[in-house]
C-alpha cells in the first residue's frame, strides 16, 4: 500500500497540488476537526464510489490510519485502484505534528 505521512500531504496542500482528500471518517469525527477532504464514511465507500478519482492522486485519511488502510485494501483488491495513498497516523499524526490546535480525540 502506497502512503503519504502528514509533512507531504501539507506540502501538496501548501503546493495546490492537484490530488483529492477523502476522509472515511463519521460525521461525527469530521465535526470535531477536518481536513477538508470529501467526507465518505468508510460505510458508504461502494455507494459512492463514483465519487472517487480514478485519474489523479486520492489520499484517504481517518483518525489513526487503520479505517483508510482497511478502504485502500479493498478498494484495491475487489476495485482496481491503484492511484490510492493512506494517510500514515491519520488525523492524529497532522494534529501532533502540522496543528496542534486541532483537537485530537
């Protein structure tokens, strides 16, 4: 599984890169904090897969890193994907290491 740690994604983000964020966390969780990303909770990741680029880098992200690997597994066994990237730590890792403002749970 491919992956990007926090630093790297803050520099595509600092770069406007062009990639898309995708957080499969709850509402709930997104509610707290948020990167901004798409939300599409881990539960509605086959519902909405169409909303998943398949032409550019997707980085997906949850709190720790465990949901988004378990969705990257998936999507590319049974889907085909191989433009995905997981976010090593999660939300938890860009609070500890990028803002420490935003409130870890």
């Amino acid at each position: 599984m491919k992956t990007v740690n926090v630093q790297e994604l803050k520099q595509l983000i600092d770069e406007k890169q062009d990639f898309q964020l995708i957080d499969v966390r709850e509402p709930f969780e997104n509610d707290l904090c948020s990167l901004n990303g798409v939300l599409i909770p881990m539960a509605e990741i086959l519902a909405r897969l169409d909303e998943i680029n398949t032409d550019k880098k997707v980085i997906i992200h949850c709190r720790s890193g465990m949901r988004s690997a378990n969705v990257i597994s998936y999507l590319e066994q049974n889907h085909g994907y191989s433009n995905l990237f997981n976010l090593t730590g999660g939300i938890l890792a860009w609070s500890a290491e990028i803002d420490p403002s935003m409130p870890s749970y």
